[in-house]
C-alpha cells in the first residue's frame, strides 16, 4: 500500500532567495509540522481592505450594543445590523449563507451559536446574547461577536461565565506569537475555562478569514501546545472560544426548520467572543471586535 502523507505546503521559487520567514516555515515543514500555504499570507493591501471591512464590523455590534434592551425581539436586531449596512455599503455575509436565513446570528441563553432572529423571541431581563456579524466590504471580510447581558444585571453565574468567556479569547490572543501553533491558543483557553469547570466547544472552531467566509486554518479551542497549524506573520483568523457553564457537548435544535441552532447538550447557559486578528512580527492586532 502506498504511504500516505501531506504534499509540502511552502515551496521556494527557483533563484528566489530565502527569507527570515521561508527559514522558519521551512525549519518546521521538514519536521512533519503543518504549515500555512502561500495563499493564506495576505498582502499589506490585502490586510487593509479587510481592516476596512472590520471597521464597519465593529460599528454594527456597536450599533447593537447602543439599542439592545429587555423587552425587543432578535429580530429588531437583525434589523439594526441590515441597516447599519445598508448605510455603509456593507454586506451582510450571513444571509441566505448556505440556507441561513437571516443576516446575523443571534444566541441567547443556552443557544451556543447560530440563533436565528425571530419576531416573536423577545428579550427579557438577565439574558445573556451572543451576537455575531459578518461583513463584506468591497470584497474583504471581518467576523466579530459580543456578549451582551440584557438590562445590564443577570445572575452572578451567568455574569462569570461571561466574565471568563472573555478573559478566554484574551488569554488565546496572549498566546498567539508568530511562529506559534494553534495548539497553543487551544491548550491556553482550554486551561483557563477547566479552572472554573466550564466545557469549551469542540464541535465548532475559530477559522481563517478575509478573502472568504471561512478559510484555513481550523482555530480550535482546545488541544496540545504544537499542535494544529504554524501560525506566521500575514495570516488572518478569527478566535472565538465558545465555553459552556456545563459540558462542552452540543446539538442541533430538532426544532429548528433550517437546522443551524447549535444548543448545549444539557441546556445550561454558553458565552462567546470572537476578534478578527492578524498575525504580525510582534502578536495579533485586532482588526474587528
């Protein structure tokens, strides 16, 4: 049987001379570690059209933040964030995305992720809600999510796990150096929701991003240090750790007529945070929050 084993990603054009970052990629390719490929570098003009696009990001969960009270529907917000983009020429990269139904995704409670807004889901004081929101900008994206407790005050449980849910990307941001690997963010994250017994989800990942939706590499949560994919200056993803107050396991809501509802298996609360993040020589910088 003929072995099997991944074709080498990073390769040197013939006459090219190789640079500080050839060196290193090369350094851990020929030690069987997974690379980036040249596609996932993106150019200064590259990273600036997604920045762009991550401002506006950023100014719809603003835009959110500045309305959201008990007593609205996920819907009115759904309908802050289409007008937000209406008015700056922005694309909302959610709707009609593989049958998605709306433009972004509201998760309120125990909805772990992609919560379709409903006009009759009416938020009510102490929710916690995750909004997440996509934009495209003359063809570049940013992804962005913020928690969010409805009225200001919830239970002193729910407010640490939204507490520790950020405290969990920042600490992933920490560990994010040029020349890390995923495993490093997971392993890192992963540590500090286990201090409190939280589950992180495994069934769902941060991802690459920028000149598509989602691209590589898979940024889990959770893992070994050096595991997952070298991490090198030019590259762009999202972290977005998704920690549960009970088990890390997941479903999809039966009940759901588009199947995209993501609920914790024993329906204890979630909380989540995402950035879009460029890998630079010196850390990330935060390019949508």
């Amino acid at each position: 049987m003929v072995q099997k084993k991944q074709k080498r990603r990073w390769n040197i054009e013939p006459g090219q001379p190789l640079t500080d970052m050839d060196k290193e990629i090369l350094y851990w390719q020929n030690r069987s570690k997974s690379v980036p490929s040249r596609d996932l570098i993106k150019t200064p003009e590259q990273i600036e059209g997604i920045r762009r696009s991550g401002k506006i990001n950023t100014g719809v969960l603003d835009a959110v933040a500045a309305a959201i009270h008990p007593g609205m529907s996920t819907q009115e917000i759904d309908d802050i964030c289409m007008a937000y983009c209406r008015e700056h020429d922005a694309i909302p990269a959610c709707l009609n995305y593989e049958g998605f139904p709306k433009s972004v995704c509201v998760s309120v409670n125990e909805c772990v992720c992609h919560g379709i807004p409903k006009p009759h889901q009416i938020l009510e004081e102490g929710d916690i809600v995750n909004v997440d929101f996509t934009t495209i900008v003359d063809g570049y994206f940013a992804d962005a999510s913020r928690m969010f407790i409805v009225g200001g005050h919830t239970t002193p449980e729910k407010e640490q796990l939204v507490r520790v849910a950020k405290e969990c990307l920042e600490i992933g941001m920490e560990h994010a150096k040029p020349y890390c690997f995923v495993g490093d963010i997971g392993n890192a994250i992963q540590k500090h929701a286990h201090r409190y017994n939280y589950g992180v989800v495994r069934d769902l990942c941060g991802h690459g991003v920028g000149l598509k939706f989602h691209e590589d590499p898979e940024i889990c949560h959770y893992g070994k240090k050096g595991s997952g994919m070298l991490l090198v200056p030019g590259m762009v993803f999202t972290i977005e750790p998704m920690i549960n107050m009970g088990t890390w396991k997941v479903f999809i809501d039966a009940d759901d007529p588009y199947g995209w509802e993501v609920i914790t298996e024993d329906e204890l609360p979630s909380a989540q945070w995402e950035h879009t993040l460029v890998m630079t020589e010196h850390g990330v910088e935060v390019l949508s929050y």
